[in-house]
C-alpha cells in the first residue's frame, strides 16, 4: 500500500464466535467462524486525500474460520480462510 500511496481509514468490524473447542487435548484447538465487516473501511489515496472505491466484487461483509492452538504462551492463530462467497 505505501507503493501504492495508500492507507486504510476506519474500523474494521468483527463478530466471533467459537464453533468447536477442544481444551482437554494435548495440544488444545478451537475453531473460530468470524464474520468481517469491511463496511466502515475506507482506502485513502495519500496524495489528494480522496476516498477510492472497494473492487465491485469485493463483498463488504463475509465470513471467515479462523484455527488457533493454545502454545505456552498462548493462543495463536495456525490457520485463517476467507470465505467471501459467505455472507454474514
């Protein structure tokens, strides 16, 4: 995006929710359906300040499934899959 001479201005939206948990495994999993909102999101074009539009085929809300495993330090994030056809 700096090559491009963009930024992204507003808030992202999220509703999670944990789908499966498995915390008694060894090595303990959850499943995360995610619905993201882009709707609140703007692209800035940095050098004459003004808004530019979002692909037409990007859709402004979808749903994405998220994997994480608890390490030592935490839960992390192993997996992330976007589902734009899935609408939230």
């Amino acid at each position: 995006m700096r090559e491009q001479r963009t930024v992204i201005r507003g808030e992202l939206g999220h509703d999670a929710k944990v789908t499966s948990l498995d915390a008694v495994a060894k090595l303990p999993t959850a499943t995360i359906e995610n619905c993201v909102d882009l709707s609140k999101w703007q692209t800035v074009d940095t050098r004459t300040n003004k808004v530019l539009p979002l692909p037409t085929n990007q859709p402004r809300r979808y749903v994405a499934k998220a994997t994480a495993e608890k390490w030592p330090n935490g839960w992390m994030v192993t997996d992330y899959v976007p589902d734009g056809a899935r609408t939230c």
